[in-house]
C-alpha cells in the first residue's frame, strides 16, 4: 500500500504541475458499470477521457538488486513481465472505454530504475503491450506526454478567445461603418 500511495504521490505531482486545473481527476470513476478508480483520469480537448493508473514494482526491484546469479535475474524479470502484462490488462479492462475515453491507457511506473529494468525484458514491451493499447511511460516521457496535453488546451482556448474578439471586433466595425 505504502509503494503503491508512493506511485500515485508521484503522479499526483506531476499531473498538478503540468495541467490545467479542470483538465484532470483524481481517483475518477471512469467505468459506471463498476466501483473502480482510475488513479487519474485526464481530459483531452475533445472531450475524451486518458486513463493514467500508477503502479510501483518495489518488490520486484529489490529482488532483482539482491539476486546473485543471472538466472535469479532472469525469474525476477519474468515475474515482473508477468505483473506488468496482468496489469495492463486489468487497466485495459477496467478503464477502456469506446466513446468515451481514449483507445488507450496509461500504466505509469513512478521509477526510473523500473523502467530500465523493464527494458531488460527482451522486446515484450512493443509486442505485448500495442494489441493491450497500454502505454508505459517514464516519470521524464509522462511529462512530455501531458505538457503536449497542456499545449492543445491551450491551443483550443486561444482559438475560442480568437473567435471571440473576431466577433467583437466585427461588430464594432459594422457600427463605425453606420
């Protein structure tokens, strides 16, 4: 419990430094037909929904770091594949929604150690994870991620604030034409 708040603290962080406010919910109910909470569910411009759920691996890295031998490498590498893989599916499952939220989810990993370890894993990441649609970015990816999030909210913001003044200003040259 104590890894997992620790992964969802990181997020938390990182969401609430890079969005808007009102672009994003925390422990959002995104599946009506059930009671689970996505760890954060972000809105994009048109209106859909990115479901991000932060997982934290701890027991699988400190074993991997207090194995001796390469085949006791390999066993903890196979059981973090399998975590990762039953996780992405429960994601998948639980928080892909059609018309609702984007055709994908995010599975973060609030460590960049982890994410070098999962590179370890021989090509499964691409394989595995395009026919789950799960993206697992690290804390440095995520960033990249949701400030080009940020950008087209305020791409579209600037558009409407456009579209205002063009109104304005098109009135007031239809008065001064009078």
């Amino acid at each position: 419990v104590t890894t997992g708040r620790l992964g969802e603290w990181n997020l938390e962080s990182i969401v609430k430094e890079i969005l808007p406010d009102g672009s994003y919910n925390f422990q959002a109910q995104i599946n009506k037909e059930t009671q689970d909470r996505v760890d954060c569910a972000v809105k994009t411009a048109d209106g859909l929904t990115i479901p991000i759920d932060s997982k934290f691996y701890a027991g699988q890295y400190k074993q991997y770091q207090e194995a001796s031998r390469d085949n006791e490498r390999g066993n903890v590498l196979r059981d973090l594949r399998a975590a990762i893989l039953r996780d992405a599916d429960d994601i998948a499952s639980k928080y892909i929604r059609q018309n609702t939220t984007s055709n994908y989810a995010v599975l973060y990993i609030a460590s960049e150690q982890l994410i070098d370890l999962e590179a370890d894993i021989e090509t499964w990441k691409q394989d595995d994870l395009t026919e789950k649609t799960i993206h697992i970015p690290e804390p440095n990816t995520l960033s990249a991620f949701l400030a080009t999030i940020r950008t087209v909210h305020h791409t579209l913001q600037l558009n409407e604030n456009t579209k205002k003044i063009t109104t304005v200003g098109g009135g007031i040259t239809t008065q001064l034409d009078r």
